[in-house]
C-alpha cells in the first residue's frame, strides 16, 4: 500500500492540522511547504501530523478537496435558481474564474497534474474534487434552469464540464504560463461575459 493510497485517520486535531497545512501551502505553495513549518503553523508535533497524513502529497489532496468545496460552496452553493438565468451564470462563473486564477488555484491545479504522473492517486482525488464535483454541482443547478425551459441541454455532464472550461478561458493559461500574474477586474469581467454569452448562445431557448 502506498501512502497515498493509505486511509487518511481522522482524530481530534484533524481539523487543526488541516487548516495549519492550508495556510502554509497557500502561503509557500507545495514544494515550497515543509512538515516542519505545517506542524509548527498547526500547533501539533510532526510525529502528530504523520499520524493523520503520513505522505505530504496525500495532505496536499486533502487540503485541496477541502479548499475545492469550500470555493464550490461559495460559488454555486447559494444559487436561487429562481432568479434571471443570466445573473446566476454570471455570478458562478465571476466566482469560478476567480478561483481558477487564484494563487491557491494555480498551485493546486499545478502541483496535482504534475504529481499525478507517478502518483496516479494523487490525480484520481484531484479530479474527483475539483473537476468531478465542479461538474456535479453546476449540473444541479443547470437542470433547475432546463425545468423552466430557460435552457436545453441533452448532455448535462458535457454542459456542465464545458461551463467551467469556459471559465478557465484565457487569463487562467496565462497564470500557468507565469504571464499577467495581477489579472485586472476588466479582464476577469471580460472572461465572465464571454462565458456567459457563449453557453447561452449554445443551450439557451431564447433569442
């Protein structure tokens, strides 16, 4: 068994070790990240932390699915899917570029594709977390809109991954290239009408 395959052993510091590493990945990005430095931050001995995650990689996945729901949450966790279609895209994709452009974002997304090579656990949880789940929440909010005849869509989980595609069109690319590393308002709100008008022009049901 490897250790990241190993089940994560969850006690009463769980939490506690879980937001030390969130800080000190955030803050130094994962290679940067030391056992020392997250135990120190969450306030618990090494031999403490090890026993909960004893690989950093699987702490790192467990930091970034948290860190994925979170960002979930706040996006499309509040959606009345009663209001405009149009001002509930926008306000999920404005949330979902943001985060994608995020600093978190981009060392999550680069370190788990980098990783996933040789550890191929490492990418089945990065996809189930971030991706898969991206695409099963939108869709939950997507059908309420199909149920109203706002839009019309045959394959949910194709729309619902092509959303949050769109969403990583073209400032998130760029962060990854170390280009435009301060993305301005203009250009966050440019990417979100462009995500907006084109998914509406795809599934919507009017003009």
């Amino acid at each position: 068994m490897t250790a990241m395959s190993a089940e994560i052993k969850k006690g009463r510091k769980f939490d506690q070790v879980l937001e030390g590493a969130r800080l000190v990945f955030m803050r130094d990005g994962f290679e940067g990240a030391s056992v020392d430095d997250i135990a120190r931050e969450a306030g618990v001995s090494k031999a403490t932390l090890y026993a909960y995650f004893p690989d950093k990689r699987l702490l790192f996945s467990e930091v970034a699915r948290g860190e994925c729901n979170r960002q979930a949450d706040e996006a499309l966790g509040h959606m009345d899917v009663t209001a405009p279609i149009e001002g509930t895209l926008r306000e999920a994709a404005d949330c979902l570029v943001r985060f994608f452009v995020s600093e978190f974002g981009q060392q999550m997304f680069r370190t788990c594709v980098a990783e996933s090579y040789r550890f191929p656990e490492l990418g089945q949880r990065f996809y189930e977390s971030g991706p898969a789940m991206l695409r099963e929440k939108l869709g939950r909010i997507l059908e309420a809109y199909v149920a109203r005849g706002d839009l019309k869509i045959e394959d949910m989980d194709l729309a619902a991954s092509q959303f949050g595609e769109l969403c990583k069109a073209d400032l998130f690319v760029r962060r990854l290239c170390g280009l435009d590393c301060a993305c301005a308002e203009a250009e966050i709100e440019r990417v979100v009408t462009g995500v907006v008008e084109m998914f509406l022009a795809r599934y919507g049901t009017t003009g």
